[in-house]
C-alpha cells in the first residue's frame, strides 16, 4: 500500500507520537475487543504464539479483525490507497496483456483475489468490453461481507451491464480454472513468521502479554521456521542481530492455485524484492509495515485490529514455489516497466481529452511509475501454465535474473 500523507515513526513501546491521528471512541473500544481475544489465545497457547498467528487474528480474526470488522480502508477515507485506486489507467493497461491472453483461450474466465472496493474490476471490463474481449465470468474471491457489498453497489450504480458475468466466491473454483487469475496486494497480506539471527542462531521472534500490552519474545524456531531460514542463510550473509520475516503460507497458496490452474496465467503485483535484494545486510529489521489513516510506520502492536499490518514478498520464494507445484515464471519486472510496456503512456493520451484530463493522468503516471512512488518496489510477476505466447508486459525489462 502507498501511503499518501506525512510519514512519521513510532516508539518501540507502542505509544504513538502525536501526529498519528487518535482513534474515535467506538474504534479504541472495537481495539480493546480484539485484545482482549488475542490476550485469550496467548492464555490457551501457554503464554506465547508466533507472530504470523498474531497478525492473522489482527487481521482476520471473524467479526473483529482489520479485514473482517466491516471499516473502510481503501481510498482517502481509509487507511491505504492501491494502484487501481490511483486511476484507470492501471486497469487498461492489464486489460491491453489480458486480452491478448484470453484471444488464445478456449475459456475466457478471470478470477481476482480482494476485489477492494472493486474499481479495478469495473475499470478493467470497461475496457475489455471496449476491445471486444469480455470473459464468460469475472469471479471475485473476496473475505470481507463489507468490501463485497461495496463491491456489488458499484457495480450496479457504474456497469450494470456487467452483473450477470459477476460470480462471488467464498473460496477457491472446486473445479479446473481456464483464465487469468489476478492477485493484487494479496501476498503482503498474507501472514508472516519473524525471526531473529543472532550468536549464529536462529530464534523466532513470538509475541506474549505483559504490563498490559503485548511484547516480543523469542523462542526456538519450528521446524518449518528453522529450515526456511537455514535454507536463506546459504544464499545470504546476515549480519548479527539481523530481524526479519518470512511467509510460510504463501508457498501453500501458490501450490492451491496451481492444483485448480488448468491452463492460463496467475498475475501477482505486490511490494517485494528478489531475496537477495530482501534479505539485504543493511535490512537490519525487515520488511514489515503498518498502514493508519495514510500513516506508515513499523509497530504491529499499537492500534490492533484498526490498522493493516503487510511485509513485503520474496519474489524467490514465490518462483521456487511456483516452480515446485509445476507453474511457469513467464515474467518478473517493475510495475514501471510493466505498466509502460502495456502502452501507458499512449493509453494516457488516447484518454485525455481535456488539459484536466491530461493532468490528472500526468499526476497518475508519476505515482504509477516514478522510482521514488510504486514504479520501482512494485513488482509484476506473471506464472502461467499451459500458455505458451510471450507477454508483452514483460517485453520492456525481464527481471527474472535477479531472482
């Protein structure tokens, strides 16, 4: 997520500094509810849970989790804005690489994971109906009741036309998939193990209850953990001290994917690195980061279940999986690269009409693209099966090198 207000820092203790804007009432209320559940299963696990179990009952934990409490948090009334949020031009972009995809298919489906508030679904059949290349069904997989009635309001309020084609899904197809499944900040959300590499051990950095609030303590790694980071210190040279995360669960999800593709292509556009680059020595404390009212900062345990906590993907880990349960890097590279590659900047012009329109696109490509925006720590990765035409998103920069 891009933040796009001021950025400031908070103290290790939890206590924010002034210029986080204060929770309302009802929001410190809804907090403590969610506290007081995860203090209950610290209680039942004994006193400690690791971190991804933490950040999963902050974000998901039924009726009270950042996802699944009903709040917006897209947009400028939320906490976050993504690139479909940004402008239109994201969304034609990927239906120009989309298209040329669905033209070779025999089934012309597309599946996405959190639709959001569903603009880039709206913007994106706009599109392909422009170019004459709508799918059979547009399937939305989506956790939240509140972002799919949001969902479905836009829909009937902005393109009607596209209802029938509309097919929600509480979980992945039971079936064989034929399409593009699209992914986008779907894998930083995802939860993460922490962990800590100091005297030449590996220790898992779990979070307990204590003085009333919740601390870090480290433990001894699972064995899932132990090895992960073991098979990480081969490749990279961490430096005492080292913290940083890892995401077990990502691996599982790209398997699942892989067992319902039959033939098409899963596109993943998220923050991330190749894991050299991730597990860079000057990386000293990961990756993760917290998401308040367009604020960033990096303390999980300040404003729970009111905040989004991500951390960022290891590309490589992403290719091995992928590798593994039998799909195909067919492209890595920058949304930068991606997106001009897809004709952004001749897609910008065909759509400005008016010196506003110009303007607004000019502003949009910047955010988009510039180095210092999403353009760079973006990135697109794009694993396919059975699909064996070049894509043209990839064409400009193929950073499948440095993975």
């Amino acid at each position: 997520m891009i933040p796009i207000a001021s950025r400031w820092s908070v103290f290790s203790s939890g206590e924010f500094m002034t210029t986080l804007p204060a929770p309302s009432s009802a929001a410190r209320i809804h907090s403590e509810k969610l506290i007081a559940h995860i203090q209950r299963e610290i209680q039942l696990a004994g006193g400690l849970i690791d971190f991804a179990h933490f950040m999963n009952l902050a974000l998901y934990a039924p009726g009270l989790g950042y996802y699944t409490a009903g709040t917006h948090k897209l947009g400028r009334s939320g906490d976050f804005v993504t690139a479909p949020e940004i402008s239109p031009l994201f969304a034609k972009c990927l239906a120009k690489q989309f298209q040329a995809i669905l033209i070779t298919l025999d089934k012309k489906d597309i599946l996405e994971f959190g639709a959001g508030s569903g603009i880039f679904a709206k913007d994106l059949l706009l599109e392909l109906e422009q170019l004459n290349s709508l799918p059979q069904h547009y399937y939305i997989l989506e956790v939240s009741a509140e972002l799919r009635d949001r969902q479905l309001r836009r829909f009937a309020a902005e393109c009607p036309q596209f209802l029938s084609r509309i097919i929600w899904l509480d979980s992945l197809p039971k079936t064989p998939f034929t399409g593009i499944i699209f992914a986008n900040e779907v894998l930083d959300a995802m939860p993460v193990h922490r962990f800590e590499w100091s005297e030449n051990k590996i220790k898992e950095c779990c979070v307990a209850w204590e003085n009333k609030q919740f601390i870090w303590q480290n433990q001894t790694p699972s064995a899932a953990l132990q090895e992960r980071v073991a098979a990480i210190l081969q490749e990279c040279v961490l430096p005492d001290f080292y913290r940083s995360e890892v995401s077990l669960m990502q691996g599982a999800w790209i398997h699942s994917i892989a067992d319902i593709l039959q033939q098409g292509v899963l596109f993943l556009v998220d923050y991330g690195y190749g894991r050299h680059e991730y597990y860079h020595p000057e990386r000293q404390d990961g990756t993760l980061t917290c998401f308040y009212q367009h604020h960033h900062h990096h303390n999980p345990f300040t404003l729970i279940g009111l905040q989004d906590i991500t951390a960022h993907v290891d590309f490589t880990y992403v290719a091995e999986s992928a590798d593994q349960a039998g799909l195909q890097v067919v492209g890595f590279t920058s949304q930068a690269a991606f997106l001009l590659a897809c004709g952004l900047l001749e897609i910008s012009e065909l759509s400005s009409h008016h010196e506003i329109d110009k303007y607004t696109n000019n502003q949009a490509i910047k955010t988009l693209t510039l180095p210092s925006q999403m353009g760079e720590i973006v990135k697109v990765m794009a694993l396919g099966k059975q699909v064996e035409i070049p894509l043209s998103g990839f064409a400009l920069q193929d950073r499948r090198g440095n993975l």
